[in-house]
C-alpha cells in the first residue's frame, strides 16, 4: 500500500508506504470556514514490482477543533456560528435531496452572511457535506435521534405523561439502536473537515428520572469513536439550567427556545429579558460555550402590520433582532442558528398553516423580511461574535 498527500495543484506534499501508519504534511495550508483547502490523499495498491493495481483518492481537509472554557475554537481561533438548523425538503422533491437545491440553499446562506447549519435532525446526504467540505461551510453533525421526550406527546395529544426512559418506553434497546446509528454517522463522515462537533440527540427530555443513565453511554462512545470533536445535544424548552440532568456530559450545550413565540407571545421586551436570563443561568451553573440551536417565529410571507404582531414578516424580522440583542450581552453564547433557514412540510393539523412557516425562506425559497434582518447583521462577521448589544 502506497499513501501520498497532493496539494490543490496536483504537487505530492507527503508519501508513506505499508499497511497502516502516519503522514505529516509540512507547512500545511489549513481548511477554514469560508476558505476551504482541500489536498487530495490518494491510496494505491502496488504489487512487488511497483505496478500501481488500484488507487483510491479522497479530498482531505486539515483543521483543528477545540472547546476551551466558553470558546469554540477552529484552528485555534476563536468562531462565531451564524447560520440555521435545516431540513431536506423541498416543494419540488418532497423530503429529500436535491442536487440543484443544494446549491441554491448554499447560495442563499452565503447571500445571509451564514458560515454554518446543523443536520436537523438526521444525517444528510454524503453530497451535502462534500460540498460543504469545498465550500468551507461548518457543519454540526447530528444523530437521527429526535422525539426522545414523551412530555411532547402528552402536550400535543393531552394524555396524562408517561415517563420517557422506562422499560416500557425509551430502553436499553432504544440505546442501543441509538448507538449503532451514532457509530455509522461517525464512521461516514468523520473524515469531513466540515463537520465540526456530533449531535447526539435534538430536544430529548434531559430533565427526567432517567435521562443521565440513558446518555452518558452515549456520549463516552461518540468521544471514542471521535475524540477529535466536541460533543452535543439540544436541549428543549423543558430542561432548564436548574433541573437539565446531562448538561455536564457534553462539551458544548445546544439550546432551543421560543421566548416570545411558544412563550410570551407578542411581547418581544419580556421575550428579550427571559432569553438572556435563560442563558445567563446556563453559563453560571455549566461554564460551557452555549449555542443557540434553534429560535424562531412562525411567519406568513405577505402579511404585514405596522405593530409587531405575530405571524407577520414584521414581527419575525424584531423577533430575531431582539433574540440577538440577548445573544450578545451573554459571553458564553458562541452562536445562533435560527429555526429554520426555509418554511417546511409538516404532518397536517390545526397548529400548522401549511406546514412549519419559521423559516426565513419560503419553502421555493423567497426571501422574507427576516432573511433581510438577518443579511443586515451576519454579513462581514467573518466567524466573529458581534461587538455590541444592537449586533447579531
């Protein structure tokens, strides 16, 4: 077995021979967000007389990823994420990949100013994160392990709560299942250098009896495989700083809140002062980097007012203005992902108009007024933390 290490014009930069081993790359140009570099490490199988019989090549990214105290760092730098949770759907396709899709929705993140997404709330397809590889995109990585909180159930279906880790409901066999899916996404994409940090879990109920036996399995596992990246959950509306029973574990706490949507609807000033008392409590009790995974506001593209009412462009527009004036007065906030970058289908019922309108795209991908908000305050941060409390 042959190892050689090309650089992006084609120049060998390292070599190594036999069955298993190391390269090192001297003055290694490294892969950052908007500015991918990429080598090529091309496998070759010779036999006794140096006759090349197969050859394998795959794009190769160096980077470093580091938590140190409430920083996120890339290559040692200290960075900001902006950008949004998504999912694979569109009008055309359905849920789904689509290949012209993804080049637009890459566009129209760049048009925003956003330097990364989380794979809400499974693995996409391995083309996502090769592009997000070329294009110097930052990608969290998650599990497809969404729905692990009967208290959702009894709210949507008001049925008395059933406890979430049981025998009877969420198990040792759950867990296991869960693992084996967390060992095939490691596996496929642990050599992305997009990928930044795993998301073990989106909105599990980590305020029950339970929820630290079910996880801290877990979490040893994914740094096992991984011991490279930084692990996290996203932590649902529920779990609160006072009685989350897994926030210690991970490395990086994920949070989603709809201060002023779900909670305090229409009065944005009291949904500004719970989103930073909220995060506040979080950075004293964990001192962890907190990122805000998911905040947002079901929009109707078209209706308009002259107040902020909810449902308008208007009103999402001060929503997300509002959500990042308290994102900026909290030091350990390392970023902000809104809910969602574009409107999705949903299941049909009475709590949807057509399925899920939070996204700051329509579903074929019309800007709304909060797409402009969000361009006016990401674009030029260049992976920085906004300065001052009217930024973000």
């Amino acid at each position: 077995m042959r190892i050689r290490v090309l650089d992006a014009a084609g120049a060998e930069v390292a070599a190594a021979e036999g069955t298993s081993g190391s390269v090192r790359i001297d003055d290694v140009t490294p892969w950052r967000p908007g500015a991918a570099y990429l080598y090529d490490l091309v496998a070759e199988i010779v036999d006794s007389a140096g006759t090349v019989l197969d050859t394998y090549a795959q794009p190769l990214g160096v980077r470093t990823v580091e938590v140190r105290g409430i920083q996120f760092l890339i290559n040692g730098e200290p960075f900001y994420f902006t950008g949004f949770g998504k999912h694979e759907d569109t009008a055309v396709r359905g849920k789904g990949y689509d290949d012209a899709y993804l080049v637009h929705d890459f566009q129209l993140m760049e048009w925003a100013g956003a330097n990364s997404f989380r794979t809400a709330h499974y693995p996409y397809a391995e083309e996502v994160m090769d592009f997000a590889d070329r294009h110097g995109i930052v990608v969290i990585d998650e599990t497809a392990a969404v729905g692990l909180n009967l208290a959702v159930e009894a709210g949507l279906l008001g049925t008395p709560p059933r406890p979430t880790f049981s025998p009877d409901t969420f198990n040792d066999d759950t867990r296991a299942a869960h693992a084996q899916a967390s060992r095939e996404l490691i596996t496929r994409d642990k050599n992305h250098p997009s990928g930044v940090m795993w998301c073990i879990a989106n909105e599990p109920a980590s305020n029950e009896d339970g929820a630290r036996e079910y996880f801290e399995p877990l979490v040893e596992l994914t740094r096992k495989l991984d011991p490279t990246r930084p692990v996290t959950y996203a932590a649902v509306m529920f779990a609160t700083s006072e009685n989350d029973r897994i926030a210690e574990l991970f490395d990086v706490i994920c949070i989603n809140r709809y201060y002023g949507w779900y909670i305090a609807t229409g009065d944005l000033a009291a949904a500004e002062a719970m989103m930073e008392g909220d995060l506040n409590g979080w950075a004293a009790k964990f001192g962890r980097p907190l990122l805000m995974s998911e905040y947002g506001a079901d929009t109707m593209p078209g209706l308009h007012s002259v107040w902020d009412q909810p449902w308008t462009e208007e009103y999402q527009a001060a929503y997300l203005a509002a959500s990042h004036r308290a994102f900026d007065r909290v030091e350990a906030v390392v970023g902000e992902h809104v809910w969602n970058f574009a409107d999705f289908q949903t299941s049909h019922g009475i709590h949807r108009v057509d399925g899920n309108r939070k996204g700051v795209f329509t579903r074929d991908r019309k800007p709304k007024a909060a797409a402009h908000e969000l361009r006016g305050g990401w674009v030029g941060l260049d992976g920085h933390k906004p300065s001052g409390p009217s930024g973000g």
